[in-house]
C-alpha cells in the first residue's frame, strides 16, 4: 500500500484523502486527533529506539564531526581572509556544528527509513522565503532547532537528496515560519535585560577606568553575583557584573553561500550535510564575521588577560566566543567550569566532549579522571542551601523534564518521542503509590513544553494530582516537602543530594546510560535505596519509608553513601572562594 508521507503536525503538509506515514511522533499534536483523515495511517517506528545504534551512530558522528570541523575552518580563513588556528574555529562554530551535525544525522536516518521500509507516494515541501530558516547566530539557533516549521525546512531539504520520492512543492503560509517563542518567562533575566541599557554604559566607562589589561575575565561562573564580586575582590581586579549582548544582525547574502567543502563523500548523509552547512550557518559566522569581530575589539575587558573563566558563555554567546577565540590564539589560559549534572556520568556526552577539547583547565565537581590531568576537582561551583530542618508533614515532590520532540542526543538521555516512554515511566510511579501519598505529591513539570502538551497528558490521567507548572522557584516547593524525587540524569538530584533533602532517584538504564566510573557510586545509592531502576521499586520505597523518613535518610548506610557519592559528583567545599582564588592563581602562574 503506497503512503503519503508528513514529517511534521504542519497541516498544511497534510493530505485528508490518501494513506498517510507519519515520520514519526511528533508529527501528532496531543490528544491524537489523526482520525478525522479518515484515512488509514502509520506512525513509523522511531529508528534510535535501538540505543545501540544510537551509541554507535553518536560515535560516528563524534569522529565525522572533526573532518568537518577542519575542512570548515579552512573554509572560513579563506573566505574571511585570516589564518586562525583549529582551536579558534572550534571554540567559535564548534556548539553549533556539533548539534547541527547530530539533528541533520537524526533527520536523514529517519526519512532514509521511511524510503527504504515504505511503498510512499510523495510529500509536500513548504517553499518560500528560505532565508527565514538561516538564523542570525547560535541564540537564535536554539531557538529555531525545536520548531515545527524549521524542522519542516531541514526535512524538505534532506527529501531533495532521494529523487526517487515525488516532492509536491507549495508556498508557505505567514504561520509557517520558525516560531521562537519557547523561552520561559524569567523575572530575573527580564529585570537584568531591562537594566543592561540603563547601566551597560555606566559599567563599560567603569570598567575602562579600573581594570588592567591583564586582569582575569570571569563571565557566567556560576557563582552569585556577591560571590562574583568577593572573587573579583580577592584578586585585585574590578568585577563585571553585566554580560554584554551581541549587536550584529545580518541578512543572509546567498552570493556569499555558493561554497562547498570540497570532499567528496560514498555516504549518501555526508554528501548532504556537505550540501546542507552552507544554506545553514549562522550568518555572524559567515556574513556578519567582520561585524563580530569588531564588536568584540570594543568590549571594555582586559586585552591580554591572564586567564579567563566561564561555566556556560561558551556555548551559545557568540561575542564571547569569538572574544575568547582571539585571546586563546594569543596564549590566554581558558578555564572552564562544570555547569550541572550528567558530566563524568553519562555513557556520552557532547557538551563535556567539547568543552574537554576547548579548555585548558577543567573545574569538576569533585570527580577527575587520570588520563585527563586538566580536570581538577575544584567542586561544585553553585551554591546549594542545606535543609536544616525536614518538613515532617510536607509533601513528596515529584521532578520532571521536558525535551524537545525532534532528536537532538548531545547525551545519554531519552531523545525525541522517547520522551513519551518517560512520561509513561511517571504515570507507573504515580500509580504505584497509595492513595494518601497520591494526595501529598505534587509533580513538578519542566518548561519550555515543546508542543508535548504535558499539563493536557498528567490531567487526563490525574485529575486529582497536584500539578506545578514549572515556572515557579523551586526553591519554594522544596521548603514545604518531606521527599524530593529526581527521574533523570541531571543536575536536580546533585542539587538535592548536595543540600542533604532527603531523595530518591530512578530512571531506567536502557535510556540514561552511565560510563564505568560513574556505575559503581549508582550501585552504592541502589544498595541503600536512593536510586532505582524501576518507578515500581522506587514507589515501594517511598511507601515504606513514608511515615518515617529520617529513619531512613539519616542511618549511618544511607549517610555513607551519600557522602560518598556527594564528594565525586556534587562536592561542596567550605572554603569554596579560598579554593577558587588558589586555583586561579595556580592556572596563572603556569
């Protein structure tokens, strides 16, 4: 039976009169609404559900990724007219290469399935305006990769590549253009964005007049703003508090984009991806370069600095990157510190690869490794309030995560429709449980909701549960609970374990893969019944200790091990600034 194939829930893909493949599930909004096509239709199975292949496909793409990671730099030096080095490039295009590498792999793999497994009949291609899906640089980037309508763009482009399917071309609707509006509201950031006019001028004029050409950058560390100023303090330099925001908007000049890489490939994906990176970069890495640059000559920061820190700018701020680049050329040492869970546990992930590759120093958490000397354990960075006084009466807090419906496996997580088996996962949990702890849990949800419907799904089988949005602080929740309940390798749990809540953790293996190092602390944690692999045994649990968790939480056992695992993955140090000014100079001094 021939199919027409949708690769997205853009209705205006959609055929009503034929049969239909979904490429996959996220094609379908929730509740399922596919049978008023009144047709018969097929979701296909979704092609790294096999997590062998996945690791492996990962694997590859990890080593694919440094062919053209060097075939792109050399591109960029010549069409820019400059000879930096390999690291400059990787620092600067790396976090967007790597993901955009992994998307286009997932992307390809699932419409190469869908043709070789089914008899299809066509597919429509939204056209016009393709610009649009060329995003300015790595901010609107992220902000692109989950959509719908951008992801419709990438598929379309990929179906060109397999002639032997029927491609039904048609003009796009103004509602078919990449919607970015998935960011969560945030007080904080929409008081500092609403502060950065009125005083970046009086910063920038300030820091021209106290600091030295030499002083360390300390950007985005992960400390509080005091802590920041304290550090800042403790090492002779004026602090700057105000994160700069890239000005360089650029339109696209496709003159600019008739480049290939000039390596011929036998892999039908390689041949193209190769097609797809020039209708793709980021327009500050190509078009609106020279405009970076000179926006980052400007920046009021030091310009020989003798180190600079950072825990996140480096992967989506471009004018820091491109300022770090520069200075990483000129022989400034770059220090890079963890910014939350899964690193140093997980079987893979991209983000800890990257930012091993980049860095000169890498500050753990507490963890190390002895064939990586630039990974010291200088401990866990962001402050975690201790729970002094466990709320008897409180409820159990439940935490989950959302992930974007299209694949995006920079780690060893659930990805992409994967995410439907977690929150299957969550509903047995619930289940589970007695009713009267039923009635004390609350189930904290994730934001953004990535077109999941989340609230929609948890009401449906929940009426009665406690349901948290997600937009609140979850500090809040945290005072007025008894039990804190983590469901993925993440940060949470490190920040729970860290302020001594009592917690329980369980995930299923087959989907969060730990490395060999990390394994024997997660069996330590099984041992006493902290972690689980199973949302039954983790119900089981909470039932019996329900009525009296500190006999549990605070046994000489449960202590052990928590200590133990607290001091490799979440450490945190008394004399933290004292630690960090030492390992500042330290780095200095080599």
């Amino acid at each position: 039976m021939k199919r027409f194939l949708i690769t997205t829930p853009l209705k205006e893909t959609w055929k009503k009169d034929e049969p239909i493949l979904f490429l996959g599930e996220w094609c379908l909004t929730y509740p399922h609404k596919s049978s008023h096509l009144a047709v018969d239709t097929e979701v296909m199975p979704y092609h790294w559900n096999d997590r062998s292949k996945l690791y492996k496909d990962y694997q590859y793409i990890s080593s694919y990724y440094e062919v053209i990671l060097n075939k792109l730099a050399l591109k960029l030096n010549e069409i820019h007219k400059v000879d930096h080095s390999l690291r400059y490039w990787r620092i600067l295009i790396g976090p967007w290469l790597g993901q955009f590498m992994l998307m286009m792999f997932d992307n390809w793999s699932s419409v190469h399935q869908a043709i070789n497994r089914y008899d299809l009949s066509g597919s429509i291609l939204l056209t016009g305006k393709e610009e649009s899906f060329i995003p300015n640089d790595m901010s609107e980037f992220n902000s692109f990769f989950p959509s719908d309508e951008w992801n419709h763009h990438t598929y379309s482009r990929i179906l060109e590549h397999f002639p032997s399917l029927s491609l039904y071309h048609k003009s796009r609707s103004e509602s078919s253009f990449p919607n970015t509006s998935t960011a969560v509201p945030n007080i904080k950031k929409h008081i500092k964005n609403k502060l950065k006019p009125l005083l970046g001028p009086l910063m920038t004029h300030l820091g021209h007049l106290f600091s030295h050409e030499e002083d360390a950058l300390l950007l985005s560390t992960y400390l509080s703003m005091r802590e920041e100023i304290d550090l800042s303090i403790r090492l002779g330099q004026f602090p700057r508090l105000l994160r700069p925001s890239i000005t360089v908007k650029t339109t696209p000049d496709y003159n600019q984009r008739r480049w290939t890489l000039e390596r011929k490939s036998d892999s039908e994906f390689e041949t193209c991806l190769q097609a797809l990176l020039p209708q793709q970069i980021p327009c500050v890495y190509l078009e609106g370069y020279k405009k970076l640059v000179q926006q980052s000559n400007q920046l009021a920061w030091p310009k020989r600095p003798k180190t600079i820190w950072t825990s996140n700018a480096f992967h989506s701020d471009d004018l820091f990157k491109v300022w770090t680049a520069d200075k990483v050329e000129r022989g400034s040492p770059l220090i890079i510190g963890q910014h939350g869970g899964n690193y140093g546990m997980g079987l893979w992930n991209w983000g800890e690869q990257h930012e091993m590759a980049i860095s000169d120093h890498y500050w753990s958490w507490g963890w190390s490794r002895p064939s990586t000397p630039k990974i010291q354990p200088v401990g866990k960075i962001k402050y975690s309030r201790p729970v002094k006084h466990l709320y008897e009466e409180g409820s159990a807090l439940l935490v989950t995560v959302m992930l974007q419906r299209y694949g995006n496996p920079t780690l060893s997580m659930y990805t992409s429709s994967q995410w439907l088996e977690y929150l299957r996962e969550q509903f047995d949990f619930v289940d589970a449980l007695p009713a009267h702890i039923q009635d004390k849990l609350i189930v904290r949800l994730s934001q953004p909701d990535y077109g999941w419907h989340q609230v929609d799904r948890w009401r449906d089988h929940f009426p009665r549960l406690q349901i948290n949005d997600g937009t609140s602080d979850i500090n809040n929740l945290i005072r007025q609970s008894r039990l804190y309940i983590s469901t993925y390798n993440a940060t949470t749990y490190l920040e729970s374990l860290s302020m001594n809540m009592p917690t329980i953790i369980y995930w299923d293996p087959k989907y969060m893969e730990t490395n060999v190092w990390a394994q024997p602390y997660f069996d330590e944690l099984r041992s006493v019944g902290i972690f689980h692999e199973t949302p039954q045994s983790a119900a089981l649990h909470v039932t019996r200790i329900w009525d009296n968790i500190d006999k549990w939480w605070i046994s000489p056992e449960t202590c052990a091990v928590r200590n133990r695992f607290v001091k490799q993955y979440a450490y945190c140090p008394k004399d933290k600034m004292s630690r960090l000014k030492n390992a500042i100079n330290e780095v200095i001094k080599q």
